[in-house]
C-alpha cells in the first residue's frame, strides 16, 4: 500500500463509519466523553471544538433572496470527528475534519467537501476570536464578539459565496438547556443555535456574482453516542416565520413510531422545548432524487403553538451526493405561519 492510499484510508475511516451509522452516533461511547443533563454552557469557549466528544459540527443554513427577487439557499458545515478522545501535534492528532458546502437555486444545486487531518492547520476552530476553517473555506469572527458578527465563504469548483453575518437576537439552548435527547433510550447531545443572523453579500454562479439578503441559521452541537442503535436516519427543519417566531425540529426514524423534538423560539429569543411527539413531520410528496424517492412536501404540525403549515423544497433536487448522502435545502412555507426555512434528510 502506497503512502498517499494509506493517508486516503486514514481520511476516510471516520466518512466511513458515517456512511454507515452517523460516524459511529448509535455506538456505544467507547471511553469518550457524553453529555450530562444540567450542564451549563460556557461561553465563548463552548464555541470552540470539544475534542474530548466523538462527532461535532459547526452548521450554517440560510434562505436569501436576490435583487430580482430570486430565492437562493446556502450551507456551510465543519464536521469534526475523533477516533480517539485526545488531541496531538501533526500527523499524529486523532481528530479528523471534513467540510460540506452547498448553494440552491430554483433550478440547480451545487456542492463541495474538503477532508483534513487535525493537527497540521488545515482545518480547525478557535473560539476567541471565532474562526472555524478548512483550508480557504472560513467562518470567522473578531476578538470578544463570540458569534454577534461573522464573515462566510467558501468556494466550490463552479460556485462560491462571500456573505456577512449579523445576529439580532440571542443564542438558543435547544432542549432542555442545551440538553438535546434524541431518542427514549436517553441518547443526547450538547446543541445550542443562533437563528437570529441577518445576512449579505455575494454569491457566485456560472452567471455571474448575485447580490443577497437573507437570514441564516447556526446550529453547534457535539456529543458521543446522540442515536440509539436501531434509529436509521432523521428529518431536521430550522423555520423562520414572517411574524419573527422560529422553529426547530426533528424526527429520528427507527423501526417504530420513531423520536420527536422541538423548540419554539419568541421574536425575542425565548425558547419553549417540546419533547416527544408535540411535533409532527408528516411527508405529504415525493420525489426521485439520485435513484430514491424523497419527501420533499410536508406537513409539520405543533398544535399548542397553532402551528400547522406544509413546507416545500425550493429546489427537490437538492442532493448533497457526497462522501456521506444526504438532502439539504431550502424550503417556502405556507399555512398558519408563512415564511422559509431549511430542511435536512438523512437515512433515504
């Protein structure tokens, strides 16, 4: 085995076990470390990697709009996983990273990954001032302002974008303060978001640049072992509704009814946690996507806030065809509260 085979092997061993079970996410912790219920977050250190946990992502979705009236989505994710709880200098560090980028338009969908050993400063995070990277890609900040104002870009072989970011609300803990349990077993992670970024700024098509507008959504999370076993794939929303309420949810799909979780969030920040089955993701269309039948129409529901509304895919064809599969993009919704949002599939 040549050397540059053996470096693809060492990369790939963690998109593997994604692949096949979430990078190891319904395993057994296997002496790393696994979130317990009360603890406080701490930040801005929080905003950094948690080397001492399995997985870890840094996941930025956002619905922009055109100057002709355009609608238009992008996805920027850092993934970090370990292969062991520790870190070490070069070659040698145990932490694994690799980096998805996408952009939606109503008629295309473009992507691109980059792989990176920990280690080398190839890929990483620093959380003060904030800048998680991989190679050119970048999502940073300045020194003391946390995760307030952040610059986003990344660059695939036909696509790009160049985006300021700006938070006009607070952080939210998801869960029951940031204590996110993902199936009946107890299974859960650390996860908090920022839905609150106004957004502008660049995108680069075949066509030419496009200036945007819009709003984005960071999700932070990180845990050992957040599926149980048995859970084969999941549905995630991230909704932001014209009346300035916001919604997260997710469905983790097993062989049975399945696990449920929500978060209402106030204009203000405020956040109301519903935990299984007061949400209901129920697909209502399919469509083929890279030889699968996807829903890519659905009814979601959380009746104690009078939410009832059909969210579809701006583009069906929004398939990250990646090391790991998965859909990704935006979504319009209408009924009892209209707006856009983003919706994630995993498991088809």
């Amino acid at each position: 085995m040549n050397a540059k085979v053996l470096i693809l092997l060492t990369l790939l061993w963690p998109v593997t076990l994604w692949a096949q079970g979430f990078a190891g996410l319904g395993s057994t912790a296997d002496g790393f470390a696994t979130p317990q219920r009360g603890t406080p977050f701490d930040f801005p250190t929080d905003h950094g990697a948690h080397p001492d946990y399995r997985i870890e992502w840094w996941y930025l979705t956002a619905n922009l709009t055109g100057a002709d009236g355009r609608d238009y989505g992008i996805q920027w994710t850092l993934f970090r996983s370990a292969l062991a709880p520790e870190t070490s200098q070069g070659w040698q560090d145990p932490q694994v990273w690799l980096g998805h980028v996408g952009l939606t338009t109503p008629d295309a969908h473009f992507t691109a990954e980059r792989f990176a050993r920990g280690g080398v400063g190839q890929a990483g995070v620093i959380a003060d001032p904030f800048r998680a990277w991989i190679d050119e890609w970048a999502m940073q900040g300045s020194a003391g302002d946390g995760l307030n104002a952040l610059t986003l870009s990344a660059q695939g072989d036909d696509f790009g974008y160049d985006l300021g970011l700006r938070a006009d609300g607070p952080l939210v803990a998801q869960g029951q303060g940031g204590y996110s349990v993902k199936s009946a077993a107890g299974q859960a992670s650390y996860y908090y978001s920022q839905p609150f970024y106004q957004i502008a700024g660049t995108l680069h098509l075949p066509g030419g640049p496009v200036e945007v507008t819009g709003q984005g959504w960071l999700d932070r999370e990180w845990s050992s072992q957040p599926l149980a076993a048995d859970q084969t794939g999941w549905d995630w929303i991230s909704l932001h509704f014209d009346d300035g309420t916001k919604l997260m949810g997710f469905a983790l799909r097993d062989d049975g009814a399945g696990y449920t979780s929500a978060t209402w969030i106030a204009p203000d920040g405020k956040p109301t946690s519903y935990g299984d089955g007061a949400l209901t993701l129920t697909p209502l269309e399919t469509s083929e996507v890279a030889g699968r039948d996807v829903p890519t129409r659905w009814q979601v529901d959380l009746p104690d806030k009078g939410i009832a509304v059909t969210i579809d895919a701006l583009n069906p064809q929004s398939w990250m065809g990646l090391s790991f599969p998965y859909w990704e993009g935006p979504v319009r919704i209408e009924g009892s509260h209209p707006g856009r949002g983003y919706l994630e599939m995993t498991g088809y």
